[in-house]
C-alpha cells in the first residue's frame, strides 16, 4: 500500500496570526524556536523576518502594545510602560503574588544573596516564593559551598523593563522615585 504524505503549508499570513496567538498567549519573551513551532516555521531566517514583520505591523497599529526583540533572538508583545498604571486596575490576576513581589525586591537589591540570608530577612515562606520566581525565570541560584546564591536573570530586566546589573538596577529604582526602605536584619 502507497500512502501519499500531504505537506500543508501555511500561508504567511497564517504563520503571522499563529506567532502573534502565541505572543499574546505566553505573556513572556519567546524565544525564535518557540516562534518557529508556533508558526509552523521551521527555517531560523523565516522565522526572524516573519517576526520582525509582525513588529512592524503591532508597532504601527497599536498605541498602548508595543513588540520588542530582545537580546538573545527573543521576542516579546507587552503594554507601553506609560500604560500599565491604568491597565493595572483592569487585571485579573498579577503573576506575583505582594510576599512573593517583596521577596523579588530583596533578591533584586541585595544580589547575590544567600538563601539563608533570605530566609532571615523575609521568613521561611521565602523558599517558595524563590521556586515560582524561578519558574518564571525571574532569578537563578547559584552554587556556593553549601548554600545557593540568588540572583536576576535577563529575563527578570525584560520583563520589567530595567538593566539586570545590580549597580545601575539600584540607579533606575532611584529615578523612578523608590527610596531604600529594607529594614535591617532582626537580631536572633
């Protein structure tokens, strides 16, 4: 028995829509092969000029949504910074809970910091708040002797719009008007 094998090959603008769907969807930075499977795309060169096509077309379209490369080949569709106090209120459900945002900021301010260290800051809660913020791929650890080093990641800085160096992190928070509040470790 013969059996016939029928390519199906998506149109470009069909391979657009999918990889615009799968932006939207991820709510994250995708990486080229992620957009290639999403698309139906399978050629690295393809991929990156349907992409870039798409971010043109949401670049022009949209006031409030933008769509950015990132390092790395990575792609991702957000709102416009100036947006996001008023979409904000409209939000169903943040992705970080506020303990788990808090513990963020200690990572962020004091990187690298122990997980011990972290623990005394911000309580035992802290070990599961450091596993969703590293299934977001928000910090890293490290090891050192014994005990991890926490850490942002670049996905951490895209995602929120700031440099992934600690120095200029602390820079950024200061001209957004943040002021350093982080109450000294409680003697035991």
């Amino acid at each position: 028995m013969i059996r016939k094998v029928v390519v199906y090959r998506l149109s470009d603008d069909q391979s657009r829509a999918r990889m615009e769907a799968a932006l939207y969807a991820a709510g994250r930075p995708l990486t080229v092969t992620e957009l290639g499977r999403a698309a139906g795309i399978t050629s690295s060169r393809k991929i990156l000029q349907t992409a870039r096509n798409l971010m043109k077309v949401v670049n022009t379209t949209f006031a409030a949504i933008q769509m950015l490369e990132l390092h790395s080949e990575r792609f991702v569709i957000q709102l416009k910074n100036e947006f996001t106090p008023q979409a904000r209120k409209f939000s169903s459900r943040p992705l970080l809970s506020r303990a788990e945002l808090k513990t963020l900021s200690y990572v962020v301010y004091f990187q690298p910091i122990s997980g011990k260290e972290l623990a005394e800051r911000r309580g035992p809660n802290s070990y599961q708040h450091i596993r969703k913020l590293s299934q977001h791929g928000f910090v890293k650890a490290e090891p050192f002797g014994r005990t991890r080093m926490f850490r942002t990641t670049n996905t951490f800085a895209d995602y929120f719009g700031i440099s992934n160096e600690p120095h200029l992190i602390k820079q950024q928070l200061a001209k957004l008007g943040l002021k350093e509040h982080i109450p000294a470790v409680q003697p035991s």
